[in-house]
C-alpha cells in the first residue's frame, strides 16, 4: 500500500489521540483496535487501512511491526508510553504527544478506525484481547503470520439452513470426513 510503515506510524498517533480520554487504553487495546480496523477493512471492501502484516500474540492479533514502530515513535518525540495503575495491573496507555499526519488516509480508512475504537471504547485490556481470540487466533500458534484472509472467517455457528445446504453440496460432490 502506498505509504508502507508510515500508515502504521500515523494510524497509532490517530488512535492513541483519540482515545487519550478513553477509560481503558493499553497498547493491547491498541493493537486490537488497528487490528479490528484493517481486517473489517479488508472484510468490507478487500483492502485494509495500514497494510501491514499482522501475528498471532498471546493477547490477540498485532502488527508484526508494532515494537519496532512504538520505539521510533518514541525516539521521535511523538508517543510517551505511561504506565497506569488499573486494580490489580498496570496500564501502558500510549499517549500522542503529536498530531497524526492523515493525508495518506481515505475517509473511509478513518470510518474504519473509528468504528474499531468506539467498538472497545469502554472494554478493558482482558476484554478487548478476549474478543480478538476467534476462529483466526485460534488457527495460529504465537508468532505466526494472520493474513488479511482470515477475515473471512465466521466465529457465529453455521445455521441450520447453511448446514442443510453443505451436507447436500458434500453428497452431490461426493465429499467425505475422515
């Protein structure tokens, strides 16, 4: 995608901006959001918002670039990572100490992101990492590659009407499970 690493570098800064009054804000939340905005993305209209490649993480889905690019940002002078007491843990909230550049953004890129964070706006760390723990993650181990095509994937069960219908197709087809 045009811009490569920069869509990352900028998407951060939009959402840590954003959600600088956020109750929660960790860099879980973090990743989840730009994760659940680039796969809905892909989903939706068949490219995501940063292009960038994600993994499987403990804690959900995340950009393969996420540290690296956290660092830099830092270096830069433009995220601050606070650690927060949150009952128990502490918060990483990483706080925009600069202005996202969004020209390399459509209007719906940002439609997408904003979706995601009004999504997890109100739910916790454990919360946010539960929910991006669907059929995706859980067809990974930790550290493998999650391409875009896994939004495909459903986590909802397969209605009676659907599963009628691939039982018919599997006889017509001759398909077998072993």
């Amino acid at each position: 995608m045009p811009g490569g690493q920069r869509r990352l570098r900028e998407a951060i800064l939009y959402v840590a901006q954003a959600c600088a009054e956020a109750p929660f804000f960790g860099l879980v939340k973090l990743n989840k959001i730009l994760w659940r905005a680039d796969f809905d993305s892909f989903a939706q209209r068949g490219q995501p918002v940063t292009g960038r490649q994600y993994q499987r993480r403990k804690f959900g889905p995340a950009p393969v670039e996420m540290m690296p690019v956290l660092n830099e940002l830092q270096s830069d002078g433009l995220l601050q990572i606070q650690k927060i007491p949150q009952g128990g843990y502490e918060e990483q909230r990483p706080v925009a100490l600069g202005a996202p550049i969004l020209g390399m953004f459509s209007g719906q890129d940002i439609e997408f992101l904003d979706r995601a964070i009004a999504f997890y706006w109100s739910k916790t760390g454990k919360e946010t990492s539960d929910h991006s723990h669907g059929v995706a993650w859980r067809t990974r181990e930790d550290g493998e590659a999650m391409p875009y095509e896994l939004a495909y994937l459903s986590d909802e069960p397969v209605g009676s009407a659907q599963s009628a219908r691939l039982l018919q197709l599997a006889a017509e087809r001759g398909w077998r499970s072993k």
